[in-house]
C-alpha cells in the first residue's frame, strides 16, 4: 500500500470532526477544512503526486469558463450597484469581485485534491474505505447520542435537558450511561458567539431540537451531511456490486443506505425527513425498480417502513405530516417567509440578480418580509443579518436565474461526461461507482440546497472533487483509440451469436479494444464473454432501462472505429442509427427466405427498415453468396453495399471440443446403433419433421439407425408428436442445449434440412470432424459449403430424396482418405483464411476492394 493510499484513507474518517466542532457555527468550517487539506496536498507535492505545471493544465481549460463567470459578476455588481443607487459604484465591484476571488483557491484545492486522490487504483480503493470508516465512526455516534436523546425525551414533548423519566428502568440506564453520554453529548453542541443559539433556550443538540426554523439548527445540518455523503456511498456500492456481481458489496450498500436513512429520519428535522424520502425514491427509481409494477410496490413498502419509523419517533413540533397537514409551510414562518420573499426578488431581479452585496437589505425591505416582523425571529434575524433559508434560491437571487441555469448545466455535463466515460469502460469498478453515485449527489444536494446548507460546505464539496477528479482522470478514455470496435447483438446461443463473439475474441487476441453491446438483459452472455473484450448491457429487464441503456450505446459507438451490426434488422438498425459511415451490418441468413412466412405487411415495414438501416452502413456482410444475391434483388438501390465475407471458423477449438464426454443419455442412445444426426434450432426454418420423415423410410427399409436431434425451440412438441405418429420415437432422441461436437464426431451422417440457410455454419463444423453431410439444396448455405456437392450430397427438399442421401453413406461409411479430405476442406473458412478479410474491412487500407464476374463486391477468399 502507497504513501497515498494511507493518506487518503485517513483522510475522509479526519473530516468528520467538522460536522460537530464546538465553539464555532458551520459556516466557517469549510474553512478549517484547508487546514487539514493542506498538509495532505503539502506531502502529495513532496511525493510527486502532483505539480504546479500539471495543476495549470488541469485548469487551463477551465479558464475562459472562469472568464465568463468573473465577467458576469462585474456586470452584476455594476447593475446592482448602480440600480440600488450606491455611491461608490467601483468601489462595490472592487470588493464584490475581491470575495470571490478569495473562494477560488478553496475551490481549486478541492478539485486538485480530487484529482491527486483518484489517479491510481490503490488511492481510488483508499478513498472508499476511508468514506466507509467515516460512515461507520459517524454511526457509533450516532447511537451513542441517539440513546442519550431518546431515553431522556417524553414522548412528543420537547426536550428538557434537565427533566429525567419517571420510569426507574430508564433511570437505571442513564444513571449507568450518563458520564459517557454526556461527554459525547457535549461535542454536538454549538453556539455561535453573539448569541443566536441562546435565542434557543441555550444550546440546540443535533438530535434534540424541535424547532425547524433555524438557519443553522443543529439538526438539519447533520442529516445534510449524511445525505450527501453516505446516500451516493450507498447507491455507488450498489452499483458496483451489479456490475461484479458481489453479494458482499450488495449488502453492505444495502446496509449503509438503511442506516443512513434512519439517522436522516431521526433528526427530528423536516429537513431530515424530506432528505429520507428524496434518498428513497432515489434508491427506487434508479436502481431497485426495473418495471413499473415493482415501482409501485417498493415505493409502498418504502412508504409504510417510512411512516412507521416516523410515528416511533418523537418529533415535537417538526413532524413532517403535521406541517403539511396544519399548513406550516404556508404560515408566517421565517422559512416559509424568507423563501416567499426571496422568489420575490427572483422575479424582480430575473436577469442579473441583485448582486452579493444587496440581497438581504433587498430581501428584509420586501412587503412579505415587513408584514411578518411580529414574529421574533425574522426580527431577529433581520437584527443580526442571517436570513438565507434556501441556497438555491439566495444564489438565483444573487446572480440571476441565466447564472444558474448556466451552472446546472455544468453539472449536467460533468454527469453526462461520467456516465459517457462508463459506457466507453463498463467494466471499470471506479466509473461504476462515480456515475450512478454522482446523481445520487445532484438529488441530494439539490435538496438539502433548498434549505439552508452552505453549497460551499466542505463535505458538500468532498465528494464532488471526487467526481470532477474522476472525469479528469479517465479523460484519455474519451479520444477514439485506433483499432477499437463496437458489436452489437440483441440474442444468444445461435450461430451468428457464435460467430459475433468469435470475431470478438481474435480482435481481443490482437489488443484491439472490443466492446460487445447487448441490446437486452442477457446475463448469460458473461459466461461467453471472450477474454479482453468488455460488455455492456442493460442493467435489468424492462423497457426503460433498454431505452436508457440506448444512450450509453450511442457514446460507445461514437468513439469505436467500426460499429458491426451483428445480427439482422435490430443490431443492424441500431448501427446505423448511432454509427452512419462508420457501420458494417453482418446478414447471417437469407431475407427472402426469412420473409417468406410473413405477412404483407410485416414485409413491407422489414424492407423499409432495413433498406434505411443497410443505407446507412458502410457494407452489409453477408455470409454466402446465396444471401448476396437475394438482398440485391431486394433492395437493388443498395447493389454496392453487400459484400461475402464467409463466416470463419475456429476449427481447433471444434476439435478440441468434439474431445468432450457425451452425458449419459445420449451415450447410451449412441451405443445402440448408428446414428444420423442434426443440429439446430427447433424452428420452423430448420423443417426437422423432413428429417424425421426421412428417417422414418430409413427405417422401413431395415435400417436400425438412430436420430439425434440437437438443439432446442418451440417446435419441440410439434416434432415428438410427429415421431410417434411415425412411430419412431425410440429412434429418436432431442437432447435439447448441449455441445453437439462429440456427438457429431460419432455420428455416422451429418443431415440437414432447412428451409433456408445463410452459411451453415453446422456443416462446416461437420467437415471439420470429418463426417459426411447430407444437406438439402436450399438457396444459399449448403451448396457453398459443399462446392456445389464436391464436399457432401446435396438434395431437394424431399423426405425421399433425402433419405436416399442418407442411405448411401449408410451402405458405404466414408473411408479415412474420403474424411482428411472433407476435413481439407473446412481449412477453406477456419480463421487464419478468413480473419484478414475482416480486419481489411474494420481497419481498411488504401487499396480499393476488387470486383468479382457476378459484379457483386467480394472481400476475402476468391
């Protein structure tokens, strides 16, 4: 572990003694935070973790940014100086501008230090723990002080410092507890210097105080800095224990979410109890509910447990219930007042805001303002110039609302960066923390912004220099790498799903940087994730999570060289939706064939589709020459755009395969007799009741051979019932999923029967075995494979003729010399032949592509 680790471990757990400091109110803590920092970044400095060139770097392109901002507040100082009629017009901007340009360094450590804390992977791990540790200190505390408030409060009343319960159970504990408690309840109370918490009946303790009206209450302030900390804590954990599917990190975040809610509840605080709802509906909408049916049913549950936990606690006068019920919020109190107020001022002052210097003179002279001065606390408050119950809005108000749009924007765009950076690295433990837990921040802040918490609050701004450390250091993600590529499937198990992750894998292999886009929740497809190839995918189920997985996809297609659309219209479209020019559509099977059992209008809307989709690719590889032809009679408009590029084949990886033990049924059923075998879907497009019948006449012939069916789909049924009605079902056997290889290599006929083929990658599979096909001669596929019959016999789609195919190398069993050379044959489309033409396509050279004699563009082997 590094210097760094250690010291940034303990650098969060060193933070949490600013939440309760004695003798001084929060709003100059965030200052005595830079004590603590600065010794830290001090040692970073002496250890080379940063330096003053690259800090200028790091905040050079931020510098017209902070151009527009200073300028702004000139302007705003000027007009508000000038419009409320001061004197000294220059003298104002001077100074107003003097203040915020003493903030900057703060801000700027912040962020240096975020960047220091998040450039190595040992740092990043540290920073977690060390938010972890400060979790759980700050928890102890909690419980400690909890016990000390709860046990001393009647129930629904106020609390007395002084007054004991009459229970001598209760008495007993405090008795026993009391030095401890007491020394602990001493840290959480502050007072400020002039006065202001005696105007509080002498002190306000952070889980005691009634009242929500003060501006600093105690209270309010501590479930503030939960709230922004531990809620993006919890939801990050969650994240990334999805993302590596840990059960541990899953329950942990679970935990301090819980938890965390539960101190937020607790504080007794409207505050604090609208920070527990907005962390509930946070923690449900983005995360726990992938359809709307769970939507409801975790927001009920959430509800009831919330409204449990509130009427077990005592709330005094800050039931959150009773204020809306009893219409507090609308009443003449100084929250309710001040922010009327300052809506008020927002709307006379919409464009360039009052200016710093005149706020609250404007806010205290307002109508709402002096109608209310009965009440003794804005009086007070007007006496000792306090009065900012809402952040947001006292900035809004400030600067102007164009002023705080522009910065929400800022902050929209450092999410949508982190989030873009995620989808570029989906498997990045650090981006999958950050993202989803910077919104988590945003929803937090915002509304603990909209009550009196200082956005320049160090803890506020702790995770966010995180973020923004984050983004920066992931900033060489965002350039497009040379050689990067972007797939994208919607399905797996097929044979163009097996030739998609094969392609995936030899770019892998060559140190391209592959990320396989699943357009579903498919969370079988990580067992089948080639190594060094990254994958994205929906979170969950559902049809809002796929429309948001979308977005992530635009950004990983927009920095990949090539974008390979692998499987008919969906991947296809999406390709070329979000990758024009750049797009390489991959036809796997014949469209005419495909659409052939559609209906008109399914027909037209697939062509149209399509047509659009294949427009807007570079090339559409098809797998045969057969299925180039049938798309450019389709769509003659886009002649040029289909090329044959043969599906290639890891003939190895077979035979290493067919090696494999067979289970026990399908042994058993093999050591019986001979057997022919299928492999295949059990779709309407495989016609494996053909093979059936042809079977059945094999065996009316005297033939005791068996028919191995391998393969799985929704005709399974269909083809049962079929064989008892042959009354073969002893013959037969459908095994379902399984590796076909060692039962093909002791197969003695490999038959086909499909309607219609792309490729037929099962035939080449068979080659490479060196075992006999027999195929029917549908329009593109098997005649290709084959060399027009060279390689296997070819048949008409009749349960005769294929039988006769079957018969003849059932009376002749090929010989050793007959399978070498099937087996020579398969070398044709194994992936040393075939792999470069890819790689030419992906990556093209200067060279142009060559035309062959039927005028159709041909990549690869001719």
């Amino acid at each position: 572990m590094t210097i760094r680790s250690v010291a940034t471990f303990f650098l969060f757990p060193c933070a949490a003694w600013q939440i309760w400091i004695t003798n001084l109110p929060n709003y100059y803590l965030q200052h005595l935070f830079i004590w603590l920092l600065v010794p830290f970044m001090a040692w970073g400095y002496h250890c080379g973790w940063w330096s003053i060139r690259g800090a200028y770097n790091l905040f050079r392109p931020a510098l017209p940014w902070l151009s527009i901002f200073l300028l702004a507040q000139v302007v705003t100082s000027w007009h508000s100086a000038y419009y409320f009629g001061q004197e000294a017009i220059a003298k104002s901007v001077f100074f107003d501008l003097i203040k915020l340009c003493a903030q900057l360094p703060f801000l700027a450590l912040f962020a240096l230090l975020g960047v220091v804390i998040t450039q190595t992977e040992q740092s990043q791990r540290a920073a977690l723990y060390g938010v972890i540790a400060l979790f759980l200190f700050i928890f102890i505390i909690f419980c400690l002080q909890a016990t000390f408030v709860y046990l001393r409060t009647p129930l629904g009343h106020q609390y007395d410092l002084y007054a004991l319960p009459e229970d001598p159970r209760i008495q007993g504990i405090l008795n026993t507890l009391h030095p401890l408690l007491k020394s602990i309840a001493s840290i959480f109370e502050a007072r400020w210097k002039d006065g202001l918490y005696d105007f509080y009946k002498q002190g306000a303790y952070v889980l005691s105080l009634a009242r929500i009206n003060g501006i600093f209450e105690e209270a309010s302030i501590f479930a503030s800095h939960v709230a922004v900390i531990f809620v993006p804590l919890s939801v990050g954990l969650l994240a990334v224990g999805r993302q590596k599917r840990s059960k541990p990190l899953k329950i942990i975040s679970w935990i301090i979410f819980l938890c965390t809610c539960l101190m937020m509840a607790a504080c007794r605080s409207t505050t604090g109890q609208i920070l527990a709802i907005v962390a509930i509906l946070v923690w449900i909408f983005m995360y726990c509910a992938v359809q709307l049916k769970k939507n409801v049913l975790f927001a009920v549950v959430g509800a009831i447990i919330f409204a449990i936990a509130l009427n077990c606690i005592p709330q005094g006068d800050t039931n959150l219930f009773k204020r809306i019920t009893e219409g507090y919020a609308a009443s003449g109190t100084p929250r309710a007042v001040i922010s009327r107020g300052s809506l008020a001022v927002i709307a006379e002052h919409p464009f360039w805001g009052t200016g710093r210097s005149w706020y609250l003179p404007y806010l205290y002279a307002g109508e709402e303002y002096q109608k209310n001065l009965d009440e003794p606390e804005l009086a007070y408050w007007k006496k000792t110039n306090v009065g900012e119950m809402s952040a947001i809005l006292a900035f809004t108000a400030r600067y102007g609302i164009p002023f705080t749009v522009g910065v929400t924007l800022l902050f929209f765009m450092l999410g949508r960066r982190l989030f873009f950076l995620r989808s570029l690295a989906p498997s990045n433990p650090c981006l999958g923390f950050t993202a989803p837990a910077f919104w988590a921040w945003c929803a937090m802040a915002v509304t603990t912004l909209l009550g009196s918490y200082d956005p320049r609050n160090a803890l506020l701004l702790l995770p966010l220099s995180f973020f923004f450390g984050t983004a920066i250091n992931y900033n060489k993600i965002e350039k497009r790498v040379n050689k990067s590529c972007c797939i994208i499937m919607h399905s797996v198990g097929g044979g163009g799903e097996k030739m998609a992750l094969l392609l995936a894998a030899q770019l892998a292999k060559k140190e391209h940087r592959v990320v396989i886009v699943c357009l579903r929740y498919l969370p079988e497809l990580y067992k089948h994730l080639p190594h060094g190839a990254s994958i994205s995918m929906p979170s969950s189920g559902g049809a809002c999570k796929m429309l948001y997985h979308l977005l992530r996809v635009k950004d990983i297609a927009r920095m990949s060289n090539a974008v390979v659309g692998s499987l008919e219209l969906q991947s296809l479209f999406i390709a070329g939706l979000f990758a024009p020019g750049r797009a390489i559509g991959w036809l796997h099977k014949d469209l005419a064939g495909y659409l052939e059992q559609r209906g008109n209008i399914y027909k037209s809307l697939y062509r149209i589709l399509f047509g659009w989709a294949a427009s807007r690719c570079k090339t559409v590889v098809c797998v045969s020459d057969g299925i180039v032809r049938s798309s450019q009679q389709l769509f003659p408009c886009l002649k040029e755009k289909f090329v044959r590029i043969y599906n290639p084949v890891d003939l190895d990886a077979i035979r290493t395969t067919s090696k494999s033990p067979l289970p026990k049924n399908v042994e058993s059923f093999i050591s019986r007799f001979p057997i022919i075998i299928g492999v295949g879907r059990l779709e309407w497009q495989k016609n494996f009741s053909l093979l059936l019948d042809a079977h059945a006449l094999l065996l009316q012939r005297g033939f005791e051979v068996g028919c191995c069916i391998v393969g799985e789909g929704s005709e399974r049924k269909k083809l049962e019932a079929r064989a008892e009605e042959l009354g073969t079902s002893g013959y037969v056997l459908l095994p379902g999923f399984l590796n076909p290889h060692p039962v093909m290599s002791c197969a003695r006929v490999l038959a086909q029967s499909s309607r219609f083929e792309g490729f037929s990658l099962v035939l080449v599979e068979a080659l490479a075995l060196g075992v006999p096909v027999v195929a029917v001669d549908c329009p593109s596929g098997p005649s290709e494979v084959l060399d027009s019959g060279h390689y296997g016999i070819l048949t008409p789609p009749d349960a005769t003729k294929l039988a006769e195919g079957i018969e003849h190398y059932l009376l002749h069993e090929a010989s050793e010399e007959e399978r070498e050379c099937l087996r020579k044959r398969a070398e044709y489309f194994s992936l040393p032949q075939l792999f470069p033409a890819w790689l030419n396509l992906l990556y093209p050279s200067n060279q142009p592509v060559g035309k062959d004699e039927n005028t159709h563009t041909r990549v690869g082997l001719q």
